[in-house]
C-alpha cells in the first residue's frame, strides 16, 4: 500500500498496475491467436481486449500526473475488470487458462511467482485497485479539514471537458443555460454546407404553411418548426441529428393521416437533413461512439430514469434552468422509449447530455465551495446564490443516482460516482 514517499509510490503502483494489465491483455490475445472456438468466442475475447486497451490508455495518461492521479482512474479500472470478469464466468471463457507474463516487468507480487489462470490474475487486479481506492477514500476522510482541501481538489481533477451531445450548459446569473457553440464546416465544404442549409430552410417553409392548413397532429407541426429553428440557429450539429431523428419518428406513427405528397416531402426533408449533418465531423463522431458503447436494455432504462429525475426537479425549481433543457431531454426521453438504432443513439445522446449538465453544475459547485471555504466574499456567497447552488447539486446528485451502473460500465463516464460521492461529503460537511 502507499508509502511515506508518495511520488516514488504512485509511481511504482501505477507502473506495477500497467504492467499486470499488460499481460492480462497479452494472455487473451494469446487465446484469440490459438483459438478454433465459436465466432461469439472469439468476438468476446476481442470485446474483452479493447475494454482493457482503453483502461491502458487510461493508466498511461495518469503515469504523467503523478500525485494528481484521480482516484476516479482506480475505480473505473475496477470497474471494466470486474465486467469483464463476470462476462468471462458467466460464459466459461478463460477457465483453465494461463497467465502469461511475458517480459520481465514489475507485476502485481502475486502474479510473480508460480502458474496462475488468467481469471485469477483479474481477481488480483481487482484486489489491489479495491485497497487502493480504499486507502485513497480514507486519506480524503482523515484529512485535516475533512472534505474540503483534499477532496476540492479530487474533484477538479476528476471534472472532464463537455463533451459531444444535443446540449452543452453554461451557468449565467446562477441559471443553468444553454451553451450555444459556432458550427465550424471544413473550409473546403463551406459553401456546400450553405447551400444545403438554404435550401433546407426554405424547403421547411413550405411544409411547415403545407401542414399548418391540414388536419394533421400538432406534433408533427411542432417537430417540423423545431427541426426549422435548429437549422436557423445554425449552432448545435448533434442537437439537430437528434431533432431530425425525433422528427421522422413521429412523421412515421403519424403517416396516415398526411396526403401521400406532403408525406413524401417531409420524407425528403427528413432525409435532407440527415446528409447535412452528416457532412459534419462532429455528428461523424458522435454516432460512431454511439456504435461503439454496449448498451442494454436495463441500462437504457436506467439514464431514461437520469433524464426524467433532471425534468422533474427543474419543473419543481423552473428558475434554476432554462425552459430549452427539459424540452431537449422531453424529446431524448421520446426517443428513447422506441426500440431500434435510433434508441441506442438516443440513449447515448442523453447519457452525454446528463454528464455535460452534472460536470457543468458540479464545476459551479466546486467554485462556491471553494469560497465557502476560504470566507471569499462576492456574489456567489449571498443566501439566494446558495439555495440556487443547493438546488442545482440536488439535480446533479439525483441524476447521478438515477444512472445506476451505467457509469461504471461507460469508462469515460466513471467520473460521476466519484465526483457524486466528492460532492455529496461536501454538502454534509457544509451542514455540520
């Protein structure tokens, strides 16, 4: 366990840990290598491989940070092992096989001596991630001002950047707002992607007069101008794929009561839409890491559960947040109540925008903690600041719990259950 030296320390622990997840991923691909199994087999052990690959990435960014290590890199580690683990036992994959050490590094002590299965050698990994992340908890718990310094600092560290979704949030006069970004085409396809717009727009016009003159349900219109105001606003790529998708949705489910003509034209539009944002590089990546995380139905049901938490609380406190955000996450919460491609994309869309909305609302939070502690005196101090505050960590916090495992399975959202629990100590702190 940690030393008195802790630079030496982090070091020779994060050093022993790579090296045992190296040959942990050295022995599966031995196993694919020599493998004649079934193609499920072989598409598991390479499943297994990639997980352990990015927690790799992982480790080697940490081994450069040294003693600003999140605690948070332990836990997801952990975390992805004992997934992989489960789906290993559960399927009798790895059961009678080696581990292979390879080189000679540095490894965990248990795995240095002696024939070990690869299995138990995941068991050790986990262990020793277990003690470390105990260890690390008490450190914060025994510090000398319990919850603050230490903990303050865990959770800068631990706060990612905003990343790629419908909504990025921005706080303006203690209200959660939306973030509206410039969309940036490449150079080369400026005046294309213009065009398109253009065209889309005024393509829009004539089906939003079309409808508006017919019978039809009201959803429709309201999808339409919707999909009109986001191709105007010309400032959230993601947001607007999302839209278009929402939009054909309902079209779909409605189609029989649009003439065959105005239906074929919202067809065309809806798909019109979709090859503009596909143009962008920002809707690429997006719907690529949408293929790329393993989503099950419970985990699906688990951030429908996070979004609707977020809705129900800022209906309660509408002056905490924009009227937009409940509105974005009533159409994801839509989407994502269909099965299909299109769910999947949702519920990745609204897994990004909750973790955008809590690493927002916990950077505000972690700037009023901070003047807490230190007695600074300014806006952020008075008594309205502090229940606005209060109320935007209970959204967070609520969210959060909402999510159930999902965190702990997504490896770049493991960040929460450890900012959740950083966050909560404070707030308890706070009312002692």
């Amino acid at each position: 366990m940690p030393s008195e030296n802790h630079d030496v320390d982090v070091e020779k622990e994060l050093s022993s840990i790579y090296n045992t997840l190296l040959a942990i991923r050295r022995s599966i691909e031995e196993r694919v290598r020599r493998s004649r199994g079934t193609d499920k087999y072989i598409e598991r052990l390479k499943s297994a491989i990639l997980k352990i690959e990015g927690h790799r990435i992982d480790i080697t960014f940490a081994r450069r940070r040294h003693e600003s290590v999140p605690i948070a890199i332990f836990e997801s580690l952990k975390e992805g092992l004992i997934q992989i683990k489960n789906e290993f036992e559960r399927d009798g994959f790895l059961d009678d096989r080696l581990f292979n050490r390879g080189p000679q590094l540095p490894l965990l002590p248990e795995l240095r001596d002696g024939p070990v299965l690869i299995i138990n050698g995941i068991d050790f990994l986990i262990d020793h991630l277990e003690k470390i992340v105990t260890y690390r908890h008490d450190q914060e718990e025994d510090s000398e001002i319990p919850g603050y310094s230490t903990t303050i600092t865990a959770l800068r560290n631990t706060l990612p950047e905003q990343k790629l979704a419908p909504i990025s949030f921005d706080i303006k006069d203690s209200k959660l707002v939306v973030a509206h970004r410039a969309v940036n085409p490449s150079s080369a396809d400026i005046n294309n992607v213009k065009n398109a717009r253009n065209a889309l727009l005024e393509q829009g016009i004539g089906i939003i007069e079309a409808l508006e003159s017919s019978n039809c349900d009201r959803r429709i219109i309201d999808g339409i101008k919707r999909l009109q105001n986001g191709l105007s606003r010309y400032d959230n790529i993601i947001e607007l794929g999302i839209i278009n998708i929402s939009v054909d949705k309902v079209c779909k489910s409605a189609a029989s009561e649009l003439p065959d003509a105005l239906l074929g034209a919202i067809d065309g539009h809806i798909a019109g839409v979709g090859m503009y944002v596909a143009q962008f590089d920002e809707w690429r990546r997006f719907s690529q890491n949408a293929l790329d995380v393993e989503l099950d139905p419970s985990d699906i049901k688990h951030i429908s559960d996070a979004a609707k938490a977020i809705i129900e609380r800022i209906t309660l406190y509408p002056e905490i947040a924009d009227e937009e955000i409940p509105k974005t996450l009533l159409m994801l919460g839509s989407l994502i109540a269909n099965p299909g491609q299109s769910s999947r994309k949702a519920a990745f869309a609204t897994l990004r925008t909750v973790e955008n909305l809590v690493a927002r609302v916990y950077q505000h939070g972690l700037d009023f903690l901070e003047q807490t502690t230190t007695k600074t005196v300014d806006g952020l101090s008075s008594a309205a600041s502090k229940v606005v505050v209060g109320a935007l960590l209970a959204v967070a916090l609520a969210a959060t719990a909402s999510l159930g495992a999902v965190p702990s399975k997504v490896a770049e959202a493991a960040w929460m259950k450890t900012a959740a629990e950083i966050v909560q100590k404070q707030i308890e702190a706070l009312s002692k």
